[in-house]
C-alpha cells in the first residue's frame, strides 16, 4: 500500500480528481450516461453525498488537509481489494497522460480530421435557386490543398488550440 500512497502523493489535484472520476465512471451502476447538465450536475450532487456517507462512516476524524482525498483513495483499495486493479489503471492513467482524460481514439479521431482538413482544406459552396417551376441546387467543392508539411503543422496546430 505506500507504493500507491507515494504514487497519489506525486500526483497533482487535478490528476487526483481524474482518478476519483474513473472510479466513479468504473463503479456507476446507473443504465443511462448523464449527457445533459442537468444530468451531470445531479450526479455530482449524488457522488458528493456517497463521499460523505463514506467520509461519515470512517471512524477517523475528518479534516480539511491536502491529503485527505488521496487517503480515501488509498484506504479504499485497502479495505475493498476489487477496487484495487481499477484504482492502479487510474492512478497509471493519470500518471502518464499529464491531462484531463480523453480516449485515444478519440484524440486519434481529432487530430485525423484536422490532418485531412489541413491537407485538402475543402471549400464548399452550396446555392439553391427557387423558381415557380423548379428548384435548382447547386453544389460546388473546391479542393485548394496545402502546399508544404510546416504549413500543414500550422493549420494543424490552429484545430487544437483553444
């Protein structure tokens, strides 16, 4: 168990909030996703109040030090060895990434989109003419490319920055 407490000692808090995140997506029984916020708003809400009904059982006293959460997570695979295997994958996770979590393939996904988009920079123009008799609908596709890699890499760059 210290190996685990060094490793959550290392991590930032917001690398912390990402583990507490996973073990609530891991352990979530609830059929649906929350999509809106509404949704999630009220699952935070939920997962506060099972914090608190655990901090509550814990017979030693609470307080409000940086490490409290880190405890938790590692009294939690302590006393609860199933969680343990989910709770590495998490802290392993946060470790490498040095993110807020997102799936690979997903970020594959992106960064493939913005790639072709920088590579072919398409320009798409759609007209529609109405008449008595007739719609007319004219589509026009105008693929201007990029020359050179460094300014594929600019355009890129300028899909992923915020």
């Amino acid at each position: 168990m210290p190996e685990l407490e060094t490793r959550l000692a290392s991590l930032t808090d917001a690398q912390v909030a990402q583990v507490l995140q996973h073990l609530f997506s891991h352990f979530d029984d609830s059929e649906v996703p929350a999509v809106t916020q509404d949704e999630i708003d009220a699952r935070i809400v939920a997962d506060r109040e099972f914090l608190g009904e655990l901090a509550a059982a814990d017979p030693s006293p609470a307080t409000a030090e940086d490490g409290e959460v880190r405890a938790l997570i590692a009294a939690l695979a302590e006393a609860v060895p199933e969680t343990r295997p989910v709770i590495d994958a998490a802290v392993a996770r946060a470790e490498s990434e040095r993110t807020l979590p997102i799936d690979h393939d997903t970020a594959l996904s992106v960064l493939a989109i913005a790639t072709s988009a920088a590579i072919l920079r398409p320009r798409f123009s759609i007209r529609r003419k109405r008449k008595k008799d007739s719609d007319d609908l004219q589509i026009d596709l105008d693929i201007r490319g990029t020359q050179g890699m460094g300014r594929v890499l600019d355009i890129i760059t300028r899909f992923l920055n915020p």
